[in-house]
C-alpha cells in the first residue's frame, strides 16, 4: 500500500512479472511464484544479553559464538494472490514445522510478518507458505528463536530481491545488516546469528560502530585459539522450559539486581574483548563460566522466581570443573536459557576432552544424546 490508501498491488515489471518500485498500474497477474531457503545457526552467547526494553532492544550489550551444526532450515515460497487489501491484514501464511502443523508457532510467526508489511510490502500481495525444520530440540535451551527467526529474515530479505531483479547470490554487508536488523525484530539474539564465527549486539564504548538495532561481525577480533572454537552441548533435557525466554527478559524488569547486572556485563564485556584478541584461555574460561552462572542466579532471583537447571546440568558442571583441574586442559561450560550444557575447548584439545565427554558426562544426557557442535561460517543459502 501507498501513502494515501490506493488499493494497487505492487509495481510490477509487465516484460519480466517481478517488482520494480518505478512501476504504476500494473497487472497483478504478471506477478510470479518466487521461493528461497535458508540455513541459519543457532548461537551461544559468552556475555550474555538477558533484559530488554522497547522494540527488542537489549540492556546490555552481548557476544557470542555462531554455531555450525545448530540450525534452522526455512523454505519461504510465496505465490500471487488475486487481490490485495487495502489496508494492512493479517498476512495469508500456511506454516509447517517439521512438516506438520504447529499452531502456537504459526501465531507467532503471522504476526510478525503482518508487523513487517510495511518493510516488506510484497507480504500484502502474496499468500506464503513456510515450512522450517530445526537440527536439534526445540525449547530446550538451545536458542532455537535465533535460528528460527534468522532464518526468516534472511528469506524475506532475499524475496526483497528477488521480487526487485536484483538478485544474485552475492550479499553485501548492507544485505547482512538489514537482515540482522529484521531478525532483531522477530526475536533479539537471532540478530547475532547471520554472521560467522562471532557477533556482538548492543552499544559499547569499544566499538563505536556497534548498534541496538542490529549486531556486527565479530570475526577480526578473535584470536586463531577461538576460531572454529569447538561446542558440545549436552543435552540432560528435552523438555519444553518452565518459564520462556520472552518471559523471563519481562522479569527483568522487576529484579533487584538488574542495574548491577547491565553495568557488570559490560565490563565483562570489554575484559572478553581484550581476551578474545589475545588467545587467554584462563581468562576466557573463568569469565564465560561467571556470565553462565550469573545468568540462572537472575532467574532464581526473579519474582516470581525460576530454576531452568537440572540435577543433571549441575551434575555436569562440577565434573567439567574437576577434569579440569586434575588435568589442566581448557575446557569450561556455558548455558543458555535452559538446563543443557555447552561443552566449550579449542581444538587442539578434542581428543581428550571428547573422550572424557564420552567417558563421564555422555550417562548424564538423555539417552547420551549430544551435538558435537564448533563455531562456523554463518548461514548458508539453500538451493
């Protein structure tokens, strides 16, 4: 829709059928089916972000891994409608996941993408079609809404450009950007998620061209130690969490300790700066392992409050802990919102430590299931 309420599709290339902005009173039936698929990771915040005000912006600024093996796939195909509204409806969506049905997710997602008309005007002139599969659990603690939603947003930002003929596989950091910024949108670590190897979200005096509205490239800052970083989580639960991600940022809200939370996390973050660039493996083991377990005291410091670990996630914690101190090799924990367990060491030190998973911590995972999980290179487009 234009400015001004004129019910016209939008302006279309009569010769090629795609959308061209310079176009008026077109034929809506020389509009084409378009489709794209994307692969996008999950992530594992180091400096955690846990609090948020506005639309999706965070309290404090956060870094993170970009996964390899911890993906969403999202096929997004939209194909004509008739005709459109004149105004801004729900959008016409059919959802699957995992191939079936999923009503609470299809909610969620129709009213993002009726929320994202404006930005993406072809979401009013197409009825969509979305089925997205995930690698590993669903709401278990592995951050499934930054796959899910990155995904999503990659798919509309690449419908963008096919709709507009400028498509041609090569992205730009402009293209990454907005689709950070999109992703952002639809849930606030996935903003993190479109770039490889690592990303930092949020405002900081280190780096000046750090954003709320979107996260940058981490890559440059890390030392060889940490790249392709290896990541095994554990997973001691399947179950859907007690309390969701979305509420438990809401509780932030209310949390004593929330002011000295966001100013903590931000000298955790510049100390992690100096660490990630100089390859401290102690130091990187004793501060990730501090923004994990200051992560669940702030929910079990909420009112209501909440515990998402388990028996079994401190069961694992604590035997990291002693391996690592009778054999002095650098392996440490992170978590998530959740009760699973990141296993994270360099690589030269997979054998022993994947043995010792192996050996010690794989009887305390749910029929010794894990993913043997390391940093990568960000999405990929699907064929």
């Amino acid at each position: 829709m234009r400015e001004g309420g004129e019910n016209n599709f939008a302006d279309i290339d009569l010769k090629q059928g795609i959308y061209n902005p310079q176009r008026r009173n077109f034929n809506p039936f020389t509009m084409q089916p378009v489709s794209t698929t994307w692969i996008s990771p999950s992530n594992i915040a180091l400096v955690k972000y846990w609090g948020k005000y506005g639309t999706q912006y965070p309290q404090n600024p956060s870094v993170s891994f970009t996964l390899s093996k911890s993906v969403s796939t999202t096929t997004f195909a939209c194909e004509p409608l008739a005709k459109t509204a004149s105004s801004i409806n729900e959008v016409r969506m059919d959802f699957t996941f995992e191939g079936k049905p999923n009503e609470q997710f299809a909610r969620k997602i129709a009213s993002f993408l009726t929320s994202m008309q404006t930005e993406f005007p072809f979401l009013s002139r197409y009825e969509v079609k979305i089925d997205s599969h995930n690698s590993f659990p669903h709401s278990s603690g592995i951050a499934s809404s930054a796959s899910g939603m990155s995904a999503l947003a990659l798919c509309l930002c690449t419908i963008e450009q096919k709709l507009s003929g400028v498509f041609t596989g090569n992205f730009d950091a402009q293209f990454w950007q907005k689709a950070s910024r999109i992703a952002r949108l639809g849930s606030g670590s996935a903003c993190r998620s479109v770039y490889p190897q690592a990303a930092l979200w949020g405002e900081c005096s280190l780096l000046p061209h750090a954003s709320q509205e979107f996260a940058i490239p981490y890559e440059e800052y890390l030392h060889p130690v940490f790249k392709n970083f290896n990541d095994t989580i554990l997973i001691v639960s399947q179950s859907e969490k007690s309390v969701s991600s979305r509420a438990g940022h809401a509780l932030m809200q209310g949390n004593p300790y929330a002011p000295v939370r966001y100013a903590q996390a931000n000298q955790h973050l510049e100390k992690l700066h100096t660490i990630l660039q100089t390859g401290n493996l102690e130091g990187f083991i004793e501060l990730v392992e501090l923004e994990a377990l200051e992560l669940h005291a702030l929910m079990m410091s909420s009112t209501p409050s909440y515990m998402l670990m388990q028996p079994n996630t401190l069961a694992v914690i604590n035997l990291i802990r002693q391996f690592r101190q009778q054999t002095g090799l650098p392996v440490c924990f992170t978590l998530d919102a959740g009760p699973n367990v990141h296993v994270l060491y360099p690589h030269q030190a997979t054998h022993a430590v994947s043995a010792f998973i192996k050996e010690s911590l794989l009887p305390y995972c749910v029929n010794e299931y894990c993913i043997w999980d390391k940093a990568g290179n960000g999405p990929i487009l699907g064929t």
